[in-house]
C-alpha cells in the first residue's frame, strides 16, 4: 500500500478523555458523580491500576479502550473489569479506526516490555487487517515513537516502527504515556509529526475533536511554537 492519508473516517464531534500513568486525583480520590458527563470515548494508554479504570466505568456509558504499559503485569491476573483491551486489534469505534499497540521499549524483563524487532513484527502481523480497513484515524500506544516526545534514556525511548505507521498512514491522532510530562519540558502535551496530532496521555487530557476528516496538525504547530519554541 502506498502511502496516503488514512481514508474512510467520519467526521464527527467527540469528546475523549485519554488517560495515561498517574491516575488523576479528581476521577478517583475526589471523584464526584456528573464528571464523566458529556464524554464520549475514554483511551487509556497504559501504567494505571486496573481498580481505576473498573471504578470509572461505573459513571459512564462511554467505552473505555486500553493498551498495557511496561508496568501492567498485573492485568494478566486483574484485568479492569467493563473496560476493552485493544493491544494489537484495530477497533472501530463510531466508524474511528483505532490500533493499540501497548508496551515499552524492553529494558529489563517484563510482559509488556519488547525490542524494537518485536514491534516491529508486532505492527507486521496487523497489516492485513490495516489493508481492509484502508488505515487508521488513532494510534493508541503507551511508549512514544522513537525521536518524538521520547526520553533519552533506556527505559523511554521510542519505537521506530510508530513512526513507519506515521509515515505511511498519516492518521489523525497519535496518542501515548510513558513519558510524563512531569519530566520536564522536552516532554509536551501536544505535539505535531506531519498532518499528525500527538497528545501526550499523561494522567488526564481531554481531546475535542470534529474533524477526523481535516489535518489540523498546522494548528497545534504554530500554537507550539508561538509558546514553547518549534513543534517536533
């Protein structure tokens, strides 16, 4: 397949509450009914207990859709209960295609950790399925791509094989955690790669979108760059 933007998306208006590492203090600890009103999706990218994700599909008639990161071990024996694991499947949703690819760059031994090669045959084993659906509107991941927004240690570098996805199917949305923006200020909210958004999942962000069908990466850029010098 050559490269092209992902086609066959519906442009509609949704809210989606990404989560990602830290679970965030006002959806758990301080958590008062009525503040999951109004989304539409939630997308967690990994590193959060599984309790958490359970607790929240208790106020919420959205689909919570996950992929495992490095630390999620513990999903193998609690998976989070009402909630839909989506590590290498493209869900649909809404008519928004959605890949999950979870895991870190391997590290130290880990159910989720793996090198870049098994990614890469991760992302291989999925191309049939890319082909019927014509590509992809969202990359959900729990590591960032290699050389965008990632660490520059071990333990959170990036896969090279996001940014072969990237590169190939242009999707509208790229979304990871792994790399808290706590971290400093290499690791941003958001971000641009081409006509790609990249949002940055840490603890909580909500995403409003209605233009899965228009690039709106030029935004996110010039806003980048106006505050915090150039977008990647």
């Amino acid at each position: 397949m050559g490269k092209g933007r992902a086609s066959g998306a519906h442009s509609l208006q949704m809210r989606i509450l990404i989560l990602a590492d830290k679970p965030a203090k006002e959806l758990w600890d301080n958590f008062t009914p009525g503040r999951l009103d109004g989304i539409d999706l939630i997308l967690s990218c990994g590193d959060l207990p599984p309790q958490y994700l359970s607790f929240l599909t208790c106020f919420t008639h959205a689909p919570i859709l996950y992929v495992h990161g490095n630390h999620d071990d513990c999903y193998d024996e609690t998976p989070p209960e009402g909630c839909v694991c989506i590590d290498d499947a493209l869900y649909v949703h809404n008519g928004i295609r959605i890949l999950g690819l979870g895991g870190s760059i391997r590290y130290k031994r880990g159910t989720y950790q793996f090198t870049q090669k098994q990614m890469n045959r991760r992302i291989r084993k999925l191309r049939p399925r890319l082909f019927f659906k014509k590509g992809f509107d969202i990359l959900l991941t729990h590591a960032p791509a290699k050389g965008l927004n990632d660490g520059t240690d071990r333990a959170h570098e990036g896969f090279a094989g996001f940014l072969e996805l990237l590169d190939r199917y242009r999707p509208k949305y790229f979304i990871h955690g792994h790399v808290h923006i706590s971290y400093g200020l290499r690791h941003k909210r958001l971000a641009a790669y081409g006509d790609t958004v990249i949002v940055n999942g840490y603890e909580k962000y909500i995403l409003e979108t209605d233009a899965f069908d228009r690039p709106d990466a030029a935004a996110v850029r010039k806003k980048a760059n106006k505050k915090r010098g150039p977008a990647i």
